[in-house]
C-alpha cells in the first residue's frame, strides 16, 4: 500500500512515453533474452528504489529484457499523486508494456505494483508467464484505506475531496488521498471474487509487516485460479523488504521462477 521502497538506487537515464492526455511516463529499459522482467513500484514509490536496482543487475547479468517505470504522479513521470487512481496506473502499466516490451514477461510488483501488476497480467494473459508479488496490496484503497478510516475521515473525504494521511516515512510530508483513488478503487477490485489467471506465481511477504497484513498473500493465493502459486513468509520481515537479505532472496525467488519458464 504505502511507499514500499528506500529510494536508495542509483539514478539511470532512460526514456519518455508519451500519453494520450499529454501526461508523459519515465521509464527504463533494455532488449535482451526472454521471458523479460518488469517491475512495477509501490504507492509514493518510483522506479530507482533498491528493488528495481536489484533487479535491473539480475536481468543485465543474464543478458535479459528488464523495462521499469514510473506511474503518472510518481518520480520522472508528469502528474500528481493525488490525482492518480488504481484505474490510470493499471493503464500505465499496459501502455508502457505494449510499447516497450516484447514477447513473454515476468512480472514483479511490489506492494500497490503487487496489484498492478494483477489487473495488467489480467490485461495481457497471453505475454504474463510468471508473477511475483512482494507485500502484494491488491484491494488497499478499500481494505486498508476506507475500512479503517474514521466517521470523520470518511466526512470529510467525501464534502471535501481530500483528506491527508500521516506519513511515517517522511512525517513533514503528509499523503493527501482524493476521493477518486477510493472511488475508482472499487472498479479494480479483485480478493472478492476468483482471479482468473493461470501463470505461476510466487507471493514474498513479511509477518512484520504493518501496512499489508501478512494474510493477504494467503486471500491472493486463495483467489487465483493458478495452480502453481508459492507463498514466502519472512518472519522479521516488515513492509519495505529492503535489507540485504530481502535483496537476495528477491533475486533467488525472481532467478528460479525465470528458470522454469521455457525461453523463447
């Protein structure tokens, strides 16, 4: 759900894709063998945080397709965050996977890139081969985010448009969240119902985690129709899923399901 990343990788040139609204989407990429990689960020994330970086390295030692982006409102792209919605960053990611990329994808998506990369998966069921989830948020807008606001809150959401949400990892910089990335949100759901998807998929997520209950990976795995679908639980993991150790074991989870994927 919230900013999934340390922001701490190193800034690399790429490319601009422009939109049909005039909104332009930043993104980094490079050709190489198949099935290629695409990553998908967290909420108030972008595409230069350690996760991508990792697995940008892994992809360009293998001599592998990589593709990163950022969402409209997010890092290098035009927008503004509180004017995002599930819907648009859905169709981001579609639009940047059509005119970048080519033949099969993995995805990996990271907290909200976790349900991105679903609803783009669901998009484009004959590229997607393989999925990985890390803290994979689907649903967070109404399960995380509505539920557990306040009378209050939810008055003023909806007289007001907006509210702000504390922000615990920059607390002099306060989330402001419009009604429409709720309201849209329910368009996009998908733990309510079967996910009709049938790559293989593996779920990474922290028992610590206080922004995504662990659980969660459990109601996804639940709800796909996939049968190849693995659940990893670090037990002193928490949402960010940044440390070394976090790094590796992304890497090994990403490398091994690759290897499985017959290339083309």
């Amino acid at each position: 759900m919230t900013g999934d990343d340390d922001n701490g990788g190193r800034s690399v040139g790429g490319g601009i894709l422009s939109r049909p609204d005039g909104a332009t989407i930043a993104y980094h990429s490079f050709e190489g063998k198949k099935p290629g990689v695409v990553f998908l960020h967290g909420y108030h994330s972008d595409m230069t945080g350690s996760k991508a970086m990792a697995l940008e390295d892994l992809c360009r030692g293998q001599g592998r397709a990589f593709l990163r982006f950022d969402y409209f409102g997010h890092g290098q792209s035009s927008g503004d965050v509180m004017h995002g919605t599930v819907g648009r960053w859905a169709e981001d990611a579609v639009a940047v996977i059509d005119a970048l990329t080519e033949g099969p994808l993995v995805l990996v998506g990271s907290s909200l890139g976790g349900w991105i990369s679903l609803l783009a998966a669901l998009e484009r069921r004959d590229r997607v081969v393989g999925l990985v989830g890390v803290a994979a948020a689907p649903d967070f807008t109404e399960d995380l985010m509505w539920q557990d606001f306040s009378f209050e809150q939810r008055r003023q959401l909806l007289e007001k448009g907006e509210i702000s949400l504390p922000n615990c990892y920059e607390p002099e910089n306060p989330w402001r969240v419009h009604r429409r990335l709720i309201e849209d949100g329910r368009n996009h759901l998908l733990l309510r119902d079967v996910i009709n998807l049938s790559c293989p998929v593996r779920l990474i997520h922290g028992q610590l985690d206080a922004d995504v209950p662990w659980r969660t990976a459990l109601q996804i795995a639940d709800s796909l129709t996939a049968a190849d679908v693995e659940i990893i639980l670090v037990k002193d993991g928490e949402h960010r899923l940044s440390r070394d150790a976090d790094m590796e074991r992304l890497r090994t989870v990403v490398d091994g399901l690759l290897r499985a994927i017959p290339e083309s």
